[in-house]
C-alpha cells in the first residue's frame, strides 16, 4: 500500500475527531465524549439521521453541559463519520476506494499462506515490501496493483502531500489537478482574526469532506436551529481546514442562494458516477467543474427539490454523461455478477465462504440497495438520506479509551471482515510482542495467550471470528520472529 496514502489518511486523523478508515471501512473515534457510552451507542445505533437528530435533541435538553462547542463537536463526529461510511458502500468513488482494499488484502492473503505453505519464516512488523519474499509471480501481481493504486489514488483522491497545513503552505507548484480560485479563509491571531482569500485544490477527499460536513450541519439544524448551526459550521473557515471547507465555499461562491440540498445533490452527483471509463466523466473531480461551471451561470441557484432535480438532470444532458438511471443500472448489474460468480465458485469448491468473500457478497448487496434508491431519485443524498433506514457502520472504536469497540453490525460477514482486517493491519504495525486480539477486553472467555503468536485454537473458544481469522492467515506454529 502507498505510504504517503497512510501518512495523508493520518494527517486528516489528526484534525478531526474521528476517521473512517478508507481500507476496512471501520470508524474511529478519538475523544472524551460529554455524552455517556449509553448515548454514544445509541447513536451509533440509529438508522436514520431524523432519529439521530431527534435522539440529540432530547439528550441536549436533559444534559447540563460546559463546554457546549465541545459537546456539539462530540455528537457531530458520529454523524459525520456514519455519512462517510454510507459515501463508501453507496457512491462509486467509495465503491472504488473499497475495490482497492479488497485487492490489496486478498493480494496480502495470498502472499501469506504461500510464505506459510514454504515454511519461509517472517518477522513482524511486515515491512511493506515483503511481498518480494514470494514467488516472482506474486511480486510482479502486487507491484502491479501498487502501480494502479497509486494511479488511482492521485487522480481521483489526494493530490498534495501536505494535506494538513494551513493553505498559505500548499503552493501552487503542488497542484497537479484543478483548483478553486480565491476562497475565503478566517485566521484567528489572537483577538484579531484575520480575513484572506486563497486558492485551494480540488480532490476527491474534499468532495467525500463536504459531503460529511453538510450532513452534520442538516442534522445540528434540526437540534440547534439556523443561527447556532451556522456559527457550528464556523469553524471549518479555519485554513488548515481546507480540505473540509473549500467545496462548500465553492459552491456558496458561485451564486445567490444554494441551499445545503443543492450542495448534498450535486456532490453526491459527482462521487456517482460510470465505473471502468478512464473518462473526464468517471473523474469526481472533473464532475465538480462541470457543475460549478454550470452553477456559476445560473442568476439565481434552484431552491425546491424538484426544481434541483429538474437542474441536476440539465446537468447530465449538457454534458452528455450517461444518465443517473443508466449508472444505477450498471453498479447494480456489476454487484449481481460479482456475487454470482462468488456463489459460483464456493459451489463448484464445495466450501463455504472465506472471511474475504463473505463481507464481499454483504457489501455488494448493500452498495446496489443505495443505488436502487439513486435509481428511484437522482437527489436521494440530499433528500430521502435523511429520513430513511440505513445499514449502520461495521464499528466504531473510541482510541480515547483503548477497551472501548462497539461493534455494530455483528454478521457473520462483518466479524470476519473486522477480524481480517484488523490483523493484517496489525502485522504491518506490531511486533510478535505486542500482537493482540482485538476482542481480549470484551470477550466473557479471558485466556492469556488468547491470539498470541503463534497460534493455537484454545479448545474453550473454538467459534472465535478473531482465532478463525489468523488461522486463516497464519499457520499454526508457523515460526514468526520479532
């Protein structure tokens, strides 16, 4: 996996409050929520942003509270982060950023049951370039891969390194892709903020930020009202914030009157779009110009929904992109092939499936629901979002409090997706030492060795997702060295 990937992912951890990991599609906190774990739970388990909003606003009411920035901060970074999550099982641009995760762990898995089968010993942490270890068909595949990722990740994800600095650092000789010219920036120096205008590039993680930070401030609406909201949504202004501000600023920037609904539509318009076209069409960020363009020459934004509808579509025609419903029809076609062929396969091998293909055929099911719904409307993020039923994340973790995993979803397919992912991270980060199993602080059977290296199935927990899962990975008594 690319390195600067990592470093760029961490960099946006280390601004916000929580993170959804773009690779095993698992939510991280990192805070000292006001609310209790109650109420924290509570919100990770409602399926709607209405319920959501309605559930805060009674705990709001019911909670005597210091630091009410804070506190908005604590329930707006669920909100944000479930939006994310809904964005990667429900757009293509999360669809593809999803793709790559599941080539890149099933290319780690192949890799390692070779190393084990050869009884080629490894030390832990992997270095990133183990894959050299394997057979030259192995190497050249994960090269391969790394070529195309890369690829795809400065063209349509990032595109400067310095993706935390305040926007005065990011010179323009890092833009390689389009930007937006002269957004506005609020700097606090001291009593005296300062006001200045500067250019800021365009990337899809702006349009995924976006997304987010307008779902938060639809849902703080209907909790705080329009004046306090707004003030909410403040303090992305600041210019080490650009990443989460300048798409929103974009928008504002080109005409009178462009609501949070017309916003949602078209970003959630331009992560939806055809997938395997190397086109200007199948760029999100390509999308964005068009529409900002199309935007910037209207007197007056639309304002109904049927009216955004009606422009949306406009949109699609003047730019002669294959239609919403077209692009619904294939990711769905695509989905029902995908699980065909994996149905297939198990049948022919007669086996079940793998922790991989399991959490593949749940995803899929998931990703052609959203676009049934895109389907039935092509404004369904800025619209029925809001008040429909939707799947909850896989889990969150609060890296505030290291015992603290609520795992949400608790399917077959997601525990082993969960137990997968999380030790292969673990085998790049760790050394023998210090790899644990995720569940040790809330699983009743409490075994010492429990998920050491190396491995042993404990007769007492014979049905462990996490145990199942390194077996899978890594043989038993396989010699394994610091």
């Amino acid at each position: 996996m690319e390195k600067s990937f990592e470093r760029r992912e961490l960099a946006l951890w280390k601004k916000a409050a929580g993170k959804l990991n773009f690779m095993s599609g698992i939510i991280s906190l990192y805070m000292k929520p006001e609310l209790s774990q109650r109420a924290l739970k509570q919100i990770a388990r409602l399926h709607s942003s209405q319920d959501i909003a309605l559930f805060l606003q009674n705990e709001l009411s019911n909670i005597d509270v210091k630091d009410r920035q804070h506190f908005l901060v604590s329930i707006a970074t669920p909100i944000h982060e479930r939006k994310h999550w809904h964005d990667y099982i429900g757009t293509t641009l999360g669809f593809e950023l999803f793709w790559s995760s599941v080539e890149y762990y099933s290319r780690i898995i192949m890799i390692l049951r070779h190393l084990s089968t050869e009884s080629i010993e490894i030390s832990l942490p992997l270095k990133k370039t183990f894959y050299h270890m394997a057979s030259d068909q192995h190497a050249l595949e994960f090269s391969h891969y790394n070529s195309l990722y890369k690829k795809f990740i400065k063209q349509k994800v990032f595109q400067v390194e310095n993706i935390d600095s305040d926007i005065r650092e990011v010179t323009k000789k890092a833009f390689s892709l389009p930007y937006l010219k002269d957004m506005p920036f609020v700097s606090s120096n001291g009593k005296n903020p300062e006001y200045f205008f500067s250019d800021v590039p365009l990337t899809g993680i702006s349009l995924l930020e976006a997304s987010a930070v307008l779902t938060e401030f639809f849902s703080l609406y209907d909790i705080l009202g329009e004046s306090e909201s707004h003030s909410y949504l403040n303090r992305y202004q600041k210019p080490d914030l650009w990443i989460y501000n300048s798409v929103i600023n974009g928008l504002k920037n080109a005409t009178k009157n462009v609501s949070i609904e017309l916003m949602l539509a078209i970003i959630s318009n331009c992560l939806m779009y055809p997938i395997n076209r190397s086109t200007k069409e199948s760029n999100p960020i390509e999308r964005f110009k068009a529409f900002l363009d199309s935007l910037s020459e209207l007197k007056a934004a639309p304002t109904s929904l049927q009216d955004i509808k009606q422009w949306i579509i406009s949109v699609f025609e003047s730019n002669n992109w294959a239609m919403p419903v077209e692009i619904a029809k294939q990711h769905i076609l695509f989905s029902k092939s995908k699980i065909d062929e994996i149905n297939h396969t198990l049948i022919e091998e007669n086996r079940e499936a793998d922790s991989l293909e399991s959490y593949l055929i749940y995803y899929l099911n998931h990703h052609i629901k959203f676009f049934e719904y895109y389907k039935a409307n092509p404004i369904f993020w800025a619209a029925d979002y809001f008040y429909k039923a939707l799947p909850s994340p896989l889990a969150l973790e609060n890296h505030y409090d290291l015992n603290s995993i609520i795992i949400l979803d608790k399917t077959d397919a997601s525990l082993g997706w969960y137990s997968i992912t999380n030790a292969i991270d673990q085998l790049f980060e760790l050394n023998k030492t210090n790899f644990t199993c995720p569940f040790k602080n809330i699983c009743s059977i409490k075994i010492e060795t429990c998920g050491k290296l190396p491995l042993s199935m404990p007769p007492q927990h014979p049905e462990c997702y996490w145990l199942v899962a390194m077996c899978d990975l890594l043989a038993p008594n396989w010699k394994i060295s610091d």
